[in-house]
C-alpha cells in the first residue's frame, strides 16, 4: 500500500478475515495477564470473537472490574500464575513496571513452544533495563494498537478497528506470524503493520511525550497563557485554544487531511496557517531530536523506570496530575464542556 509515496505491507481484515484467525487459534489458550489499560478491551474482544480467552489477575479492584466485565472467578478468570500456567498464548499486559515485578513468576510457566504476546516493545527493548530476557524456546510476539484499551474496545462496539502495528521477536515453534496476525485480528485491529519491538518502544515514547501528550500539551499552554497575559477572558482563550481545535478542525483533518482542513477555513485563517507553520516547525523539530535521541538512548526509559519504582509513586503522580487539573485552562475546560449543546 502506497502511504505517501512509500510502499508499506499491511494487513487488512479482508486478506485475514477472523474465520482464518479463529482456526488458527482454535486449540490455544489465551491468557490476558493484567486488567488494566489494554487488558480489558483486548480480552473483552477476543471473548466476543469467540476465542478461548481467561484472564489473570491479583485480587483487588482491578479483578473486581474484571467480574463485572463478565469474568468468572475459576472459571475465566484466575490469579496471573493460575492462568499462566493454563495458557499457550501469555498476553501480558501489564503496565511497564508490573512487568518488571513479575515477569521472575511469569517466566516460570512461559514453558517450551508456548507464545509470550506484549503490546509495547518496552520490556523487551531495554531488557538490559527491565530484566526481562524471555527463553529462546518460546514465540515471543507483539500487536501494539495505536489507542488506548478503551478506544480499542469501543470502536470494537461500534463495528470498527483501532490500527495497530504487529512484531515477531521469537520465533521458535514457526507459528509465531501467524499466532500474532490471528491475535491481531481477534482483538479488533482495522488494519495491522509490520515494525520491530525497537521501532514500536521509540515510537511510541516519542509520540507520547512529543504530540500525542506532552507537545500538546505544552503548546496549548503556551497559547491560551498569552492569549490570558494580552487581556482576553479564560472563555475566549480556552475556546481559541483548545475548544475550536478539538470539537471543529480535528475531524476535518482526522477525515480528510490537512490540506482539505486549509481548504476549508476562511482565506485569513488559510493564509496565516501557511506562513506560520513553518516557524512552528523550526522552533519544534529540534525539541523532538532531542527527545527522540533520549529515547532511543534508553534514558527516558530509565526515567520512567526509577520513577515507577519509587514507594510512593503514586502519591507524587496524583499530586502533578491534581495541578494539571486545577490549572486555570482545564478548569475552564470543565465549565466549556457543560456548556456544550449536547449537555443542554
């Protein structure tokens, strides 16, 4: 397939429709370790697409989540060494630093010819940072949607697909590509794409902390904090900023691309786009460089790992977490929401 001028291989659900993946794994067990981001919408999916799906997990409100989505205890759902032990396919999806913390039980049932399945390239890249070094005797595998669990899940509902990428780290029983394509399938993917654990783990950290999150973040700051500082109202700001942004252009170009957004603004609001995206890129492209070299050094992983192993981890994280959502542009954020026509 043609992606602006480069030729990729994708996997669509045409050339791989689930009746192939249901055969594939027809004689497998699949164990979703973990019941937190991805858990629920990857399990809860393939349940409805009719593969042999359990779920592991530690007692708590987590497994408690997991009974109301329909999981019986002994039944479909057991303790993460329990359903281990059970599966021929581990998905382990927990969250970075779970992983750490229990892959030394995990390995213990990630037996000869079974496949280890992760949606994050994380563990495995900086194995000489996690620990995590799986056996040579089992498939070792990915399928990383590119959303969250939720957006996963509710698309899923909607009769659509969340893209994701898919990798073969390990392949010891032959089977691992098409184990992953079936699994790729089986939770609900629009279409899948070949990467690598490496290329998946540096990708996503970048976009995360560059413009999927913290970009974004920063500049939408930065924007409404002028915008403030030059006299106009947290109204006018927030709308400006953020409302126009999120509720009129973004599905102008999330459908039809940016050129077609352009298009179809006013000739001012064309004219200024076009001579102001360049000064933005040239003040952002050096940011995202050093971001991107922090990656691929390992270093932000590092970050994330000393900081996810602190006791009290939580605690701080909720603090930054409670000035964010004080701050004065999402708390107007609050009131422009209610305001809003469906909520009226």
């Amino acid at each position: 397939m043609n992606f602006g001028g480069v030729i990729e291989e994708v996997m669509t659900r045409e050339e791989f429709p689930l009746e192939k993946a249901r055969e594939i794994l027809k004689d497998e067990t699949i164990a979703v370790i973990g019941y937190g981001v991805q858990g629920p919408g990857q399990a809860c999916n393939l349940r409805d697409n009719g593969f042999n799906v359990i779920v592991g997990q530690r007692q708590g409100k987590t497994f408690e989540k997991a009974i109301a989505d329909g999981w019986v205890p002994g039944e479909t759902l057991f303790s993460i060494e329990e359903a281990a032990d059970k599966a021929t396919i581990v998905m382990c999806l927990l969250s970075d630093a779970a992983v750490m913390s229990v892959w030394p039980t995990l390995q213990k049932y990630l037996t000869p010819g079974k496949a280890l399945y992760f949606s994050h390239g994380f563990a495995i890249t900086w194995s000489d940072r996690t620990g995590c070094v799986p056996a040579k005797d089992i498939d070792v595998i990915m399928v990383a949607p590119k959303g969250s669990g939720t957006s996963l899940r509710t698309m899923f509902l909607e009769g659509r697909g969340l893209n994701s990428s898919y990798a073969v780290y390990n392949d010891a029983t032959g089977k691992a590509l098409e184990r992953t394509l079936a699994l790729g399938i089986g939770i609900g993917s629009g279409y899948l794409f070949e990467t690598t654990f490496q290329r998946e783990a540096t990708s996503d950290l970048t976009g995360e902390r560059g413009s999927l999150m913290g970009a974004i973040q920063g500049l939408l700051l930065a924007q409404y904090e002028v915008l403030r500082e030059n006299g106009h109202t947290p109204s006018e700001a927030f709308n400006e900023t953020v409302e126009e942004l999120t509720q009129s252009l973004m599905p102008l170009f999330a459908q039809k691309g940016m050129d077609w957004m352009y298009a179809n603004c006013s000739t001012t609001a064309q004219r200024g786009a076009l001579d102001w995206m360049g000064p933005f890129h040239d003040a952002c492209k050096p940011v995202v460089e050093k971001l991107y070299a922090s990656v691929k050094s390992g270093n932000e992983a590092q970050i994330s790992i000393d900081a996810n192993s602190k006791p009290d981890y939580r605690v701080g994280l909720e603090k930054e977490l409670a000035a964010l959502r004080e701050s004065e542009m999402w708390r107007t954020a609050e009131t422009v929401r209610q305001l809003r026509p469906e909520n009226n």
